[in-house]
C-alpha cells in the first residue's frame, strides 16, 4: 500500500520483416563487391600519406637548419 510498485517498460521497438528483394540486392552487391565508403576510404589514406610526407619533410628541414647545414 505504501510502496512504491514498478511499473513496466515501455520500449518503442519496431520489428524488422524479411524481405526477399532487399535480400537479393545485398547478395549481388557483395558478390560484386560494392562498398558504402571505398571512394572515402581511399582519399583518407591519400590525405594520411601526403600529411606524413609532409611532415618528414619539415622535421628534416628543421633538422638540417639548426645543424648548420642550410
């Protein structure tokens, strides 16, 4: 009477059906090859590799002015 009595949960699901054509889409694609982000992928590691050269780069520039060499 004076305690307090848990109420249920409420859950806003909302279920998923199978359907075939969805299916036989996502097989091709796979079987193809397809990927969401491949053309993302590959700029990200053209930019990555450009930074890292370009870091080298100015590390050895420092290097070789404080060294006397330039």
């Amino acid at each position: 009477m004076f305690i307090k009595r848990p109420k249920h949960r409420v859950f806003d699901y909302q279920p998923r059906h199978y359907d075939p054509s969805k299916d036989e889409d996502e097989k091709r694609k796979r079987k193809l090859g397809f990927r969401a982000n491949l053309n993302y992928n590959r700029n990200k590691n053209k930019k990555s590799l450009f930074m890292l050269i370009l870091m080298i780069l100015f590390i050895l520039y420092l290097f070789l002015y404080f060294n006397g060499y330039l």
